[in-house]
C-alpha cells in the first residue's frame, strides 16, 4: 500500500509534464519538452494577483483541492495484482465522489476571486459538468458489471479475456466526454475558453495559476489512468510487466484525450446541455443494457 | 531559486495586446510567433502591447489595463502613438526585439492607488457597508434586484462597461452591459469598434477569429464540425459556413442594443465574432448617425 | 489506544456525535430566516440520522441489510426535500420576491 | 488508529456543521455543510459501510453544489460582504437545540444497547445488492415513482410557464363555459413587493 | 480502515504542496486599480457576488432527483450476474420510469436557459 503510494508520487511528476508536452505538440511554438518547464517556472517567479475582497481561503486552497482529488482518484487505480495505494472495496465510488468534488472545486475556484469572468466561467461549468458526471457513472456501472464488484482490482480481473472496451465499445467514448469535462479542456471546457478570457483562472497570476494548471494536468493523468484501467485492461498485457503496460496504456488515453479536445468544437451551453441530457444520457443506458444483455449467462 | 531563475530565462514573455485601430490583422501574425504567447487576460501577462493606434478617450481604459498586469510590467506601443509616458516604442513589422527589452524593465501603476468608493472605516463593522445590503463595502455597492427578461425571476443585475480591449469582442468596442446570470438583459454601445483594415474582412481570418472563441484550431476539416456546435438556423451557423468555403460575409448585424439581450454571453460573443468587424462597426456608428 | 484519550469508536460515542449534529442541525432549522437556511438545519439533522443508522447498522443489527437500505431511504428523502423545496422557493420568490421564512407565513390569505 | 481517525472525523463533522450556521458567504455555508457530510461519509467506511460512506460522500457533494446555487440566487448578500444576522428566535432555538442533544445522549447512555457486530466476513454491498432486489424490491420501485413524481413537481413548480400561461402572470385556468369566470381558485393579487425586504 | 488513511494523507500532501507552492512567488503591490476586476479596461459598478441568476436551475432539481438513482444502481451493478434476467428487468423498469422525468423536463424547456 506505502510502496504503490510511493511509486504513484513518483510516477506523477513525469506524467504531468508528459501531459503538458501533448498540450504543446502542434501548436506550433517549438521547445516541446522544455517549453512547458521554462513557462511553469517563469509563473513560479510572478506574484500572485489579489483581487477587491476575494475569498482568500478557498481561493488558496482551491488548486490544492483540485490536486488533491486528482491524488485520491488515482490512489485506486491498481498498478499491479495486489498493488493499490487505497484498497478500497468500493473504488469505483470513490473515483465517482472524486469527479462530483471536481464540480464543486471548480466551481469555488471561479467564485473566489469575486470577479465576473471567473463568476461566468464557474456557473457555467456546474450546468455542464454536473450532467456530465452523470455519464460517466452509467459508464462505469457497465464496467462494474462483469466484475461483480465495486473494486477498481476486480474490475481489471474480469478484463483478462476481453477488454471492456469490446464489451461496451461506446464506454470509453463516453467516459472521454467526462475526461475532456474534468480536466477542463476542449468541448467541455466550459469553466474557461477564450469567450470569456480565461473563465475560472481569468484573474489568477503567477504560482496560484501554475498550481492549477499543473492539477489540471495531473487530474488529465489520473482521469487516463482510470480509462486505462476501466476500459483497457489497466495492467494486464503479454511480455512487458504489468505496471508498464498501465503507464503505456495512461499515456495512450492522455494522448486521445487532449486530440478529443482539440477536435471538438465548444457548444454555447445550452446546447451541449440538451445534447448531454437527451442524446449522450440515453446513449450511456444502452450501453448499459448491451453490457447487461451480454454478460448474462 | 536561482535554478528556477535559470529555467525561466528561456520562456516565452506572456503578451496581452490591447489593438486599437488597425491592430487587428497584424496581433494576428505574431500568435504563431516563438518567443511569444498572447494570452486572454492581462493578469497572465508580463508585457502590455498597444498595438495600433488608440484614441485617446480610452487612454484611462488602457492605465487600467496597465495596472492589470501584475508587477514587474512593461508596455510596448507598436505602430501607437503614446499615451502615457512609459515603455518601449516599436514601429516595424517585428515587435518582439521592443517587447524582449520592455520585459526586463519594471513600470510603476498609472492610476492612482485609489479603491473605487472610499468605505475603510466606515459603517458598524468598518468595511463600508450598513445593514445587510447599503454602503460600498470593501469599496463597491453591491448588486441589486431588477426585472428580468427572460423567466421573470428578479434577482441581480450585474451593471459593468466591458471593453474596449476584451479579447472576445472587436477591439474598441465598449458594451455598456447589464447580466442577470450570464443573459445579456440591457446593451447599449458606448464606443465602436475600431477601424480595421480590409484584410482583417477576409473569410480566413474572420473564420479563425470564430472558430478560437470555440476552442478549436483553424484548420478547415474542422470547422466543418464546428458547424454542427452552432445553433440550427441561426444565421451564426450561415455565415462561418460562407467564411469556411472562403466567401465573404457583407451582412450587417441588427443594432447591438436591440440584438444583445437575450442573448447568454457565449451566444453573445459568438454571435459578434460571426460578422465581419467593418460591419460591426457600420452598425455602430449609424444609430449615432441618426 | 492511547493517542486518543481513551475515546473509542463504539456505538454510544457514535451515537453521541450524532445526537450533537441532530442538536445544532435543530438549532438551525429553528433559529434561521430563510428558508433555504432551514433546509441546511434539515439536512444536518438527517446528516446526524444518517449516522445513526450506519452506527445501528455496525454495531447492534449484525450487518443485517435493511440498515444500509435505510440509510439510503434516509439519502432519498433528504434528496426529494432539496428538490421539492427549492422548486417552491423558486415559485414563492417568482410571485412575491421574497425568501424569508416570515414573508412565508403572509402567503396564507 | 481507527479510534483516532474516528475522534479526527467527528470533531471536524460537529465543528463544521456548527460552522454552516455562523459564516457570512452561502457558499462557505454550503460547503462548510459538505464537510460535515464528507466526515460522517468516512466515519461510515471507519464502520464497516464502505459504500454507505462513500456514497453519502459524492451524493452530498452534488447536492450540496445545488444547495449552494440555490443560496447564492435567493440570499440576499449571498457573499457575506456585509456581516448579517440571520437569526430570529435565538435563545429559544439554542435552548431547544441543546435539550435535544441532551436528551439524546441520555437516551443513549441510560438504554441498554444490544451488541451484535457486523461480522469482519461480511460482504455490505453485496448484501445490499440482494435485499434491493429481493425482499425490498418494492421499496426499490417506489423509490422509482417517488423520485418520477419529484422530478415532475420540481419542474411544475419551478417553471415559468404554468399550465394556464406564465406563472407570474397568474396562471388563470380558462372558464368552465366558454366566456365564463375561470375554474378553480384566483390567484391573490400584488406580487412583487419590492423593496420590503431591504431594509434590515 | 486503513483504506480511508491513505487518501487523507494524500488530501494533506496536495494541499501542503499547492499551499506552498503559492507562497513561493514575491509579494505582490496590492494597489486598487491593480487589483480591480479585469474587463477589458471597463469597470463593473457593483461587486460581482450577487443573486447569481443560474439559468438552469429547473435542470439542477431535475438533476438531484435522478443523481438518487445511482445510489441503487452501485450495489445492483454487484448482484446483477447472480440475479440474472430480473435483474435486468428490474432496473429496466426503474430506468423507465426515471426516464419519463427527463422526457417531461425536456418537453418543458427545462434543459433550455431559462
């Protein structure tokens, strides 16, 4: 438990930077691998912005929380049989608690400052995400299912003859329609984009921005790890040792995410909000019902 | 720290452009630029670039900018006549030699240091504000309830002028604007956008211009995808059609105090960035006309 | 056991921490104006019944099932208060402006 | 360890349910009263309910977002810029509040509570997962209807447009003959007091 | 019940480290046009914190009365294999009906800005 908690902190570091790398590739500004570290320390050395009568306490804490949940919901991702930082029996839960406390991270983090983008950015985003989070919960549900078990570890058990994602080809899809929602990015990055100058982070500055950008990539990293696990058989895989086909498997999924993000086109609100509640949610019940129909005996 | 000095020297100088007139087609060269990030928000920003001329009507508009960017901060005027007595003049194609220098150097603030209403001391608690919703606590009045136009629930009215440099709207267009949520409920004009050059009225960049303020590149295969984000019927979907097969857009939108309200602020900007700005300004400028 | 003064999880403490979140929980149902703030007051309440229950659940019924169905039940009234009561804040507030638990009582022509 | 972390947990669960009642910002309230819910979420793990517990944990930080959104739109001074009072009946709620807490711990201390553990082989989801679709399929079901009928009044209540037209505009249902006086009971007159609520 | 003290512990260490993180740049000159909300060189007259007017709120109760749902999918998501095709049927069943909420919701414009 210690020693797989102590190779995730390790682990993370790279992955966040590797997060940061696939945001750079093809924006066409060179300096891939060392771009994101010379910003991020530029940013370390700038003041933090006040701002008229902010919320000081949950403005501080508000990139701490959003790391923190990206911590936890990687904490229950089994890196090898047996080895799982929390061995929760009810992991697919708590990575669940995890996506609806982002919603409310969020959503402080754009209260906070008293500011109005920030305030746009934050309403907006909880209209969004909320129903999002939804999806992901029918999705993994369906991943539950042939595990007989909340355990994320069982979960990848039952994938050793087929992976869930030829089970339930529309669940990593939709899953990835959480992913994009919770590390605040493309079609669902609804609690920033340029209409409304940055959103949630429009008036931060300095280290407070750096540490939530730098949450926001490990959160992109957690999120994949999860989809690896849930969908892609986490650790299981010929030849290679478990916990590198996790990490081959994450940074697939990280690479995917961040393309989805690009591809994709942002909706004004309302309209992904009906798309979200009448195409995607009726989507996710008959991927449920495929799963369900499929395993049964 | 000295290391995290060392890995900082080579990173790209953060630049919020304030455009004034003419500005628009030349920022747009400089986005692919390295060395260089335009970014959103002036709060991101190390350096201040003014770049076409402003008027000086809004000259108390860019000292608030100015003393947006946190500190140290440095202003380049490119192709801009001054307007205060600070930062770098650059006057060729190329501003990033002007703006590498201005980001070694430190400007003290504009403004005077000033809160908005004085309240420090004042009511029973000393933070300017009597009973639950008087005074300017912490140097402002607090919102209060007006009709709606949309549910009929009144709550707040959020009353603020936004521009003349935000990065979503034309630049030097200032809305005088009041929000209830995120719904435009009153609009009036109080500058039009600046002139641009007729470069800045071809499909391509207009197209770019639209297709940013939806998160994506501006790659044509897509923005046909982008297409399908866009209302149905709504004429926005018409014309980043036309401007994506390369046409031209001459339409000229409504007034902007009769066609904002209504609109939710995404909308709202979207539906602004879907004409072409010598359009919008037309549509400025001829109530003012009248 | 030492850490912590000789307190230890059993039913009677767990039971006392919920009887002190039902107390202020009734403290704030009963002391605030608006009506939203009553329903925080409510909420706390059930927060307390929730553990409560769990603490039955663990300690006096064996692990038998129906505990943990209650707290669900107890999870789902507290979800069908929040929305019903928000709708008829909305509803109030739409005719008369108002959301204080007095200009409620007006309503009663 | 567990008697520490269930010490750790219940403080922070009554200190800030106490909290939600005494800041000024809704939104510190309602996120004050989220970490009650999260600390009794895992004080339910600490006893053996690992789904109970977690559950309460995601349910609650979804509920408690709306409860939030709902105090902003209709507190007035939803940020606590201005410090405020609240509170009407203090005394008498503060008395009524601690005779309850009293009453219970005496209830606790004084009755004989039966003893009959979870056993450490018991599998509490599982379990859950039977009685749901076994003997409490019912319960299942209405539950079902239950929340069909709460989604329904929500949204009659809440939505502008009533049956009869806008709701603010009286919602008058049409006459029993055509012309006639409209069915049902009219709706009082003289919304919208404005600015009575103000002056505190 | 060491199962919950690993992700408290994490909590507190990416707490700690964004905490520190923040105090790590200089100290800023906190003066009143600086810190003055950004809007492109306008100014706001009111503070932004107000009656935020959340143009989807019927969605929001819809929301709440549906999210209970997944409170009883979790632990029939573990028996389902073991109960078979009623099992099935049953959720089918409270799918359903659940389902005409958001058919109603959706008929009554409530997934529309209001």
């Amino acid at each position: 438990m210690i020693a797989a908690t102590l190779y995730l902190l390790l682990a993370l570091p790279p992955l966040v930077w590797a997060a940061a790398v696939f945001d750079r590739i093809g924006t066409g500004r060179g300096a891939l691998l060392a771009g994101p570290l010379r910003n991020g320390a530029a940013l370390l050395l700038r003041p933090v912005a006040p701002t008229e009568a902010p919320d000081r306490l949950n403005r501080l804490l508000a990139p701490g929380w959003y790391l923190a949940l990206a911590l936890v919901g990687l904490s229950v991702v089994p890196l090898a049989p047996g080895l799982v930082a929390s061995d929760l029996s009810t992991g697919l839960v708590l990575w669940g608690a995890c996506e609806a406390l982002t919603v409310v991270v969020v959503f402080l983090h754009g209260w906070s400052p008293n500011a109005p983008f920030p305030l746009l950015g934050a309403y907006r985003y909880v209209a969004i995400a909320l129903p999002a989070m939804l999806l992901s919960m029918f999705v993994l549900i369906g991943a539950a299912l042939p595990a007989q078990s909340l355990s994320v570890g069982a979960v990848v058990e039952a994938q050793r003859e087929v992976w869930n994602l030829v089970r339930q080809p529309l669940g990593l899809p939709l899953f990835m329609a959480l992913g994009l929602a919770l590390t605040l990015r493309g079609p669902f990055d609804y609690a920033g984009g340029a209409e409304l100058a940055g959103g949630t982070s429009a008036e931060e500055s300095g280290p407070a921005l750096a540490a939530w950008r730098l949450a926001r990539a490990a959160m992109l990293v957690a999120f994949s790890a999860m989809a690896a696990t849930a969908f892609l058989g986490g650790y299981l895989g010929p030849v290679l040792p478990g916990p590198l086909w996790l990490l081959l498997k994450t940074l697939a999924v990280m690479a995917a995410t961040v393309a989805a993000g690009r591809f994709f086109a942002r909706m004004p609100p309302a309209r992904m909000l009906t798309l979200l509640w009448v195409v995607l949610l009726p989507l996710s019940f008959a991927n449920l019902a495929l799963v369900g129909i499929e395993v049964l005996p | 720290m000295s290391l995290l000095a060392s890995l900082a020297r080579g990173a790209e100088i953060p630049v919020f452009a304030a455009i004034g007139a003419g500005g628009l087609a030349p920022v747009e060269t400089l986005r692919r630029r390295p060395g260089l990030r335009l970014v959103d928000t002036p709060r991101h920003a190390r350096v201040l670039l003014v770049a076409g001329e402003v008027d000086a009507a809004h000259a108390t508009a860019l000292e608030r900018l100015h003393a947006q960017l946190a500190r140290p901060r440095a202003t380049v005027w490119w192709r801009a006549p001054r307007l205060f007595d600070r930062g770098e003049i650059a006057d060729g194609d190329d501003p990033t030699g002007a703006i590498r220098r201005a980001a070694e150097t430190d400007e003290p603030d504009q403004r005077p240091d000033l809160p908005p209403h004085p309240w420090e001391g004042i009511g029973p608690h000393g933070q300017g504000g009597m009973g639950m919703m008087g005074g300017t606590p912490y140097g402002r009045p607090m919102a209060m309830t007006a009709e709606d136009i949309r549910d009929g629930l009144a709550l707040d009215a959020y009353r603020a002028r936004f521009g003349p440099f935000l990065p979503m709207l034309p630049p030097g267009l200032a809305l005088d604007l009041t929000l209830q949520g995120d719904v435009i409920v009153a609009a009036g004009v109080a500058a039009p956008p600046y002139p641009q050059g007729a470069e800045s009225d071809a499909p391509g960049p207009c197209a770019a211009r639209m297709l940013r303020l939806m998160g994506i590149g501006p790659r044509a295969a897509r923005a046909r995808g982008a297409l399908a984000a866009l209302p149905r019927g709504s004429g926005m979907r018409r014309r980043l059609a036309a401007w994506v097969d390369g046409a031209r857009v001459d339409e000229t939108p409504r007034p902007l105090p009769d066609a904002l309200p209504g609109r939710d602020w995404t909308g709202a900007a979207l539906w602004l960035a879907s004409f072409a700005p010598s359009r919008l300004r037309a549509a400025c400028l001829k109530p003012e006309a009248a | 056991m030492t850490i912590t003064g000789g307190i230890e999880m059993t039913l009677v403490s767990v039971l006392i921490v919920a009887a002190a979140l039902i107390g202020i929980g009734l403290y704030g149902a009963l002391s605030q104006q608006s009506f939203v703030m009553l329903m925080m007051g409510l909420e706390l309440m059930l927060n307390g019944a929730i553990l409560a229950i769990v603490g039955f659940w663990a300690f006096s019924l064996g692990g038998a099932p129906e505990g943990q169905l209650l707290a669900i039940i107890v999870m789902a009234v507290m979800a069908v208060e929040m929305a019903v009561g928000f709708a008829l804040v909305v509803a109030v507030y739409r005719k008369r402006q108002a959301d204080m638990t007095e200009s409620l009582t007006e309503l009663r022509h | 360890m567990t008697d520490a972390l269930f010490l750790v947990l219940s403080a922070l669960a009554v200190w800030s349910g106490w909290r939600v009642f005494r800041v000024d910002s809704m939104v510190r309230a309602s996120f004050q009263l989220l970490v009650s819910f999260i600390a009794v979420g895992l004080i339910a793990v600490l006893l053996a309910a690992p789904y109970i517990g977690i559950a309460t944990v995601f349910m609650m930080a979804v509920e408690m977002m709306v409860m939030a959104l709902f105090m902003v739109m209709f507190m007035m001074n939803p940020a606590g810029l201005n410090p405020m009072s609240m509170v009407h009946q203090h005394r008498f709620a503060a008395i009524t509040g601690g005779t309850a807490f009293a009453g219970l711990v005496a209830a606790v201390l004084l009755s004989d509570l039966p003893a009959n553990p979870v056993p450490p082989e018991a599998e509490a989801v599982r379990d859950l997962g039977r009685e749901l679709l076994g003997p409490s399929m019912l319960i299942f079901e209405t539950a079902g209807v239950t929340l069909l009928a709460t989604m329904i009044g929500a949204v009659v209540l809440s939505a502008r447009s009533g049956r009869y037209g806008e709701s603010d505009a009286g919602s008058v249902p049409p006459g029993l003959t055509p012309g006639g006086a409209p069915a049902g009971r009219r709706p009082a007159q003289g919304g919208g007091h404005h600015d009575h609520h103000w002056g505190h | 019940m060491t199962e919950i003290a690993m992700p408290l512990v994490l909590v507190l260490l990416a707490v700690a480290f964004a905490w520190g993180l923040q105090r790590l740049g200089p100290e800023a000159g906190a003066t009143w046009p600086h810190r003055a909300p950004f809007l492109g060189g306008g100014v706001p007259q009111t503070h932004a914190w107000q009656r935020w007017h959340a143009r989807y709120y019927p969605m929001t109760l819809l929301f709440i009365a549906f999210e209970m749902e997944m409170m009883f999918m979790y632990p029939w998501a573990v028996v389902y294999i073991e109960t078979g095709t009623k099992a099935l049927a049953e959720m089918g069943m409270f799918l359903g009906i659940l389902s005409v909420g958001i058919l109603y919701g959706w008929r009554e414009g409530v997934f529309r800005w209001q």
